[in-house]
C-alpha cells in the first residue's frame, strides 16, 4: 500500500498581545514521518481553517435521518401487531440503531411499551383513542 504525503497546517490563534502571527503549511512524508515546510507567511488563523473545514463539511450532503429510518423500520417491524420489547431492540439495533435513536423514533411513533419485564410488548397506536397505558421500559 502506497502511503500518500498530506499538507498540515499549524496556525496560531488569534491574539491581541503580540504582532500577527502567520500560519506554516507542511507536508508530513511517508513512510519515515519526514517533515518538509512548504510555505510560511500564510496569513490565516487557526479560525480561518476551522471556518473552512465547516464549510467543507456542510456541503458533504444531506444528513440522515436516522430517527426517521428507525421509525419506519418500527411501523414495518409491527404492522402485523404487537411484538416482544427485547426481540425489537435486538433487530433495531442490529441495523444499526443506537439506543437513543429508537427511543426517539419510538416516542415520536406513539409506540406504547405494554406488561413489565421480559413479557413487555410494543404496540403501535391505531389511532388517538388507542389508550394503552405506557410504562417506562
């Protein structure tokens, strides 16, 4: 595997006590870590980068909506009735749904949590005059 050199910048902070510090870009170089300076002078602070490595990252796409796709993996996993908490968590999570997504999900569904214990079911809500009780599980 060919390892690829990367430019690193190392920049000062703002600061309101000294003259105006100036960035240095380097280039790190594989495989020995060999440090080569590129350029100095670089009048841009470590604020500067910030700002731009968060603009790079707000154009990477539309972000996920995880609790979304949790919800309608819960509607799919109960549309043909009640199912076991223990056993929908399992294959929630095993899509790859963290604990507090499903929660979530869960919440915004109306999903209610019937029994107590290892007998605790999911049951979706049919309409407003559903009025299962809910308990914290």
């Amino acid at each position: 595997m060919t390892e690829i050199s990367r430019t690193v910048f190392f920049a000062p902070i703002p600061s309101n006590v000294c003259i105006d510090p100036t960035a240095i870009s380097f280039l790190i170089v594989p495989p020995d870590g060999r440090v080569d300076v590129v350029d100095v002078d670089i009048v841009k602070t470590g604020d500067d980068f910030e700002a731009t490595q968060r603009q790079a990252n707000s154009k990477r796409g539309p972000k996920t909506d995880k609790v979304g796709e949790c919800a309608e993996q819960i509607v799919e996993l109960l549309k043909d009735g009640d199912a076991q908490a223990s056993e929908m968590m399992e294959s929630l999570k095993a899509e790859g749904f963290g604990t507090s997504t499903i929660r979530e999900a869960k919440k915004q569904l109306g999903v209610k949590s019937i029994g107590k214990g290892t007998n605790t079911l999911w049951h979706l809500p049919t309409d407003s005059t559903d009025s299962v009780v809910e308990n914290t599980d």
